[in-house]
C-alpha cells in the first residue's frame, strides 16, 4: 500500500513539473493599460480631461432653498398666500478643447425646482413657460415644479450661439438674493452673437437675439362683439383685441374694426454692445432694436355690435421700438476686500423689458398690481394702437439702478439696492380708447368718469429699494436675508381703489368731481400702492 501511495505521489509531482515547464513556454497576454483621469489646468481649477479625448470637462453644480414673504391687501379671490418657498437643483457642464482658432468651448445648465406658496410662484418664471402647475381645491397654480435649460451655448472664435444671457444686460441683480430691482435682465434667450476684442480691455458685440422673452403685449381692450365693453387685460381665455374706426365709402365712421394685438416672430431683436473692463472694473454701452407688429382685423362691427360689410378701417403698420443702457462697476478693495458698486441707467420707447420697469412686479403681462389685493394695476404695455389713425403710439420707459455690494469680514457681506423708474403712455390713444370703449361712439353707456378714474394706461412712477446680509461660514455656502420696498405712485390724477372696491367701475362723477357708483355713492380712490417682501435663502455651490 506504501508503494502504490508513493507512486501516485511522484507521479503527480512529475506532471507538475511537466506542466510548469509548458506553461513557461506560452506567451503572455499583457492587461490593457488603466487611463486615469488627469487634471486640465488650462481653464481653472475643477477642469479634468475626458479619457481619450483632449477635452477638459467641468461639473458643478448648486442646491438652494428660498422661502419669502410677500405682504397682501385681501385675501378675496385666489389671494391669501403670504409665504412662499422653492427647492432648487442645478447642474452644470463646462467642456473646453483648444484649438487653432483659439478655444472651442460648450456651456449647459440645467435647472430643476419646486415651489409653491405666492411670490416666488408668480410673476416673471410663469408667464416665461417654466412652470408646470399642481391641480386641486389647494394646489391649483399654487404648487409648481419647474424645469428649464436655463444655458446651453457653444463659444467658438468670437462666436456665441445657443442660450445665452442677453448681452444687452450689465448689472442684471448681481448682488441680490431674488433680482426685483428696476432693471434689465434676460439671463436666459436665444442668440447668435460676434464679439470682436481689440486689446486693453475693448470688446464689441453684435447680437441676433429671440424678440419672444422681450415681448410686452400690445394694448388690447375689448373682446369682439362687446364693443362698449370695459378694458379688458388680456389672459390666454380672451382675445387682445383692439378697436380702429371703420368708415364706409364716403369715408363717415359706421363701426369698430377688431385688430388682433397678439405679436408673432417676425423679426429678430438686434442687440449691439461697446464693453471695457480693467483692473478697477468695467463699462458698458449697449443698445437694442424690438419689431412691434399686429394681426389683421379680426372682426367688424356696428357701433351697437352688429357685423357690417364694405367698411373699411387703417391698417396697423409694424413698429420698431428701441432702448439704449449704460453701466458702469467700479472695484473698491480699498475699502474691503471684494467690495463693488454698480450704476445703471436704462431708456427706452416701446421696449420695456429692456428698460426692466416690470422687473419687481412681474413681466410679461400687461398689467398687474405689485402686490395681492393691489389697489389698482400697474400698466406695462409697449404700445396702444391710436382707434383713428391705426398708428401704434409707443410707451416710454426709463429706470436707474444703483447697487453697493460691502464685505464687512470675509465671512460676512451685505448689498443695498436702490432703484427708481417711469412709464408713461400717448396721451392720444388713451383718450380716444377710453372715449370708443366707455362712451360707444353712438351708443353711450357710461358716464366719462368711468374713464377718467381707470387705470388703463396710466402714467406711473416707481422706487424699489432694500438690502441684504450674507453669511458664509464654509467655502461656497451662503445663509442671507433680504427685504425690499416697492411703491407704484400714479403720476397726477386717482383711479378706483380695487382693494376697497374689488371690480367697481366708475358709473358717472358727481359736483365735486368725485367717481360715484350707479347708487349715486361715491367710490374710494387711490394715488399710490405700496408693498413690501422679505425672503431668504441657504445655499449651497460646487
């Protein structure tokens, strides 16, 4: 048995060995080489090569939370929400590869977010398609979720295309929290731009840009066959018409010829841009060009609202409106470290979202009141058509802002805000819209008070101020605080006070020149409306 066991055992050792020397005969077959992802230096710090490619990406991204408080007149209708509060996710990519013609470079960020509650779920964002609203008795437009491609341009040898920051803007609320200061700033539309650079800080830029998020409607009043109606703002459930006299043959007004005011693209907006900048800060000249058009008539109707053939009324012709800013953002280290100042001033005819008089109260809309339960409706539009010429009369804006960003410790830095503004509209279509649509032209159902007490199309004044403290105790986190003041005054004459007397219009005027109801009681009235907010924010950058 001893035998047969030591058999066995040198048998297998020798196959072993035999193996093994087979074995060293076979070629071996290397592991493929691991590619480490390296560091891209070139472009800043956070860059890294893309494996096998000679581009360098960077991810970053922010996570914020906001909640606000929003004072309110009522809580009538669908008033009462005074908070309001957001999440929000961003994500961004940054991929750069150098090239001949210098770098070639690809910008997205994308943007996810969650609100509800009042102000920051009105105004601006909505009318701006971001939103998509919950349904139900407590949630209907009251709770959103939010997703945008807030960029996504490509950067080629002086070349920007794709969306982009408008480079009309300069100051565009950099130092605030929630930017509602009086003043431009598109930070996201469609573009195709040159900038040219000629050394020592020189630029210049030429911008083809989307007229869409520079739209203001036109001014619209009545809704076809309602001839004598009141003013009646536009919403997406009624049409923005306007009325133009219809004459017939021997050319005697015989009705009101409907023309749709809703703009469509037909020209681009031009934007054009002379910048600096330097050591001490930088300036900026810029100026822009917005097309204005109309549709055709869409109805035509008797002064009592019946249709009638072989009337004839002007055509609204297209206008151009146009805006011009200068900016200026002075360095001051030699107070603190990172301490600036901005100064802007904007003025424009017919382009009011480039002079950003809306910019607190929400654009996008032709009126709306700065607060909920406001005791009248601040008036945006970039133009009325004239009911007898059928010549668009533009409104003409301005505004000046002024922001002072103060670190007070590394960790600690605050800004305040001042900002003031005026609107103001043609005089002529005012009076010649409020007499068609209150008087009738031939069919008179109200008194002129009714008109002469609207806030259709009155000429405003506005100031917002505020400030705010910013603490940073970690690297890229930010926990700050803002409260602004806003206050819309009319500039001469009041308007019914639709706080005291939601939808009252006035039915006549009395001896003493005071609006009065068909009871003959006389109705309260308004001069100014103000408003304030406070909201705050954590923040969280890398």
């Amino acid at each position: 048995m001893k035998l047969v066991k030591s058999l066995l055992l040198g048998s297998a050792a020798g196959l072993t060995v035999v193996a093994g020397a087979h074995a060293a005969d076979l070629p071996i077959k290397k592991a493929a080489p691991v590619e480490y992802v390296r560091v891209c230096s070139a472009y800043g710090a956070g860059f890294f090569f893309i494996p096998g490619t000679d581009t360098c990406l960077r991810v970053s991204g922010r996570a914020r939370f906001e909640a606000g408080y929003s004072q309110g007149y009522t809580r009538g209708g669908n008033n009462g929400d005074l908070m309001g509060y957001r999440g929000l996710g961003r994500l961004n990519l940054d991929a750069r590869t150098q090239t001949a013609y210098g770098t070639l470079r690809a910008f997205v960020r994308f943007e996810l977010a969650s609100r509800t509650g009042a102000y920051l779920t009105s105004g601006t964002q909505n009318r701006a398609a971001n939103g998509f609203f919950g349904i139900g008795v407590d949630t209907f437009s009251r709770s959103q979720q939010y997703v945008n491609v807030d960029k996504a341009f490509i950067q080629f040898a002086g070349l920007t295309a794709g969306r982009a920051a408008s480079f009309y803007d300069f100051y565009a609320h950099d130092f605030e929290i929630i930017g509602t200061s009086l003043g431009s700033d598109v930070a996201s539309t469609n573009l195709l731009a040159y900038t040219a650079t000629f050394g020592n800080g020189f630029s210049a830029t030429l911008s083809v840009e989307d007229p869409i998020f520079r739209k203001t409607p036109l001014f619209g009043t009545a809704t076809a066959g309602n001839a004598a109606s009141a003013f009646a703002v536009y919403t997406a459930a009624t049409a923005n018409l306007t009325p133009v006299i219809a004459t017939n043959a021997a050319g005697v007004p015989v009705g009101e010829a409907f023309y749709d005011l809703r703009q469509t693209s037909r020209m681009p907006d031009f934007v054009g841009a002379l910048r600096y900048d330097a050591a001490w800060g930088s300036a900026q000249l810029s100026a822009a060009v917005h097309e204005l058009n109309a549709g055709n008539a869409a109805a035509v109707l008797n002064f009592a609202g019946g249709g009638i053939t072989g009337a004839s009324a002007p055509r609204v012709n297209s206008e151009y409106g146009w805006a011009v800013q200068g900016g200026l953002k002075i360095n001051m280290p030699f107070i603190a470290a990172g301490d600036a100042l901005y100064l802007q001033g904007s003025y424009g005819e017919g382009a009011q979202l480039y002079t950003g008089y809306s910019s607190y109260i929400g654009s996008y809309t032709v009126s709306s009141g700065n607060t909920q339960g406001a005791p009248f409706a601040t008036f945006f539009a970039d133009a009325a058509v004239n009911p007898l010429s059928g010549k668009m009369e533009l409104s003409t804006s301005w505004t000046v802002v002024g922001s002072y960003l103060h670190y007070w410790a590394p960790e600690w830095r605050s800004a305040v805000i001042g900002s003031y503004g005026e609107m103001s509209f043609g005089k002529t279509s005012r009076n010649l819209l409020g007499g068609l649509n209150f008087n009738g032209l031939g069919n008179p159902v109200n008194s002129p008070g009714a008109f002469l007490y609207s806030a259709a199309l009155r000429d405003t004044s506005q100031i917002v101020v505020g400030a705010n403290l910013i603490w940073s105790p970690v690297k890229d986190l930010d926990i700050g605080v803002e409260g602004l003041y806003n206050r819309v005054d009319l500039k001469g004459g009041a308007v019914i006070d639709q706080n005291k007397a939601p939808g009252a219009s006035a039915a006549g005027i009395n001896a003493a020149g005071l609006p009065i109801n068909a009871a003959g009681l006389v109705l309260p009235t308004a001069k100014s409306a103000d408003t304030f907010n406070i909201r705050m924010r954590v923040q969280r950058d890398f």
